[in-house]
C-alpha cells in the first residue's frame, strides 16, 4: 500500500476524508437527487434538546416503540 502526504498548508486544519473517485462520483450525483435542506432556529433548538436527551440516555429504541405500537393496536382491537 502507498503512503501519501498532505501538507498542513492544504487541509488547514480542517478534517479530510479520502474516498474513492466513483464513490465521490456517486455522492455528486446524490446530492442532486436529495436537496440539502437548512434547518430553521426552532429545529436547531429540537436538535440541541434531542441530543443532550440521547446523551442522557432519555430514548426509546427502534424495538421498543415497536413493541409499544403493536401493544397499542392489539388493546383497540
């Protein structure tokens, strides 16, 4: 395996990630099938709570809500 070296000068502190090039090239063509959406303030803000949640360990996995939705529909039956 090669070994390649990037000046400092070039990244400028910034993260860098190699991938190959038909990887970049799908990643192009993605990015005009799937728009980049901004989000607003008060997403950001649902975002910021959403995290320190998780980091809290305050969620519900995929499982669960499963478990929760099926228990749900079978009482209404």
């Amino acid at each position: 395996m090669g070994t390649i070296t990037i000046p400092r000068k070039i990244i400028k502190g910034e993260d860098l990630v190699a991938i190959s090039r038909k990887e970049y090239e799908e990643y192009l063509l993605l990015r005009k099938v799937i728009p980049v959406v901004k989000m607003t303030f008060a997403e950001k803000q649902e975002w910021g709570r959403a995290k320190k949640d998780y980091a809290r360990g305050e969620y519900v996995t995929i499982k669960e809500l499963q478990r929760e939705l099926d228990s749900s529909h079978t009482r209404k039956s």
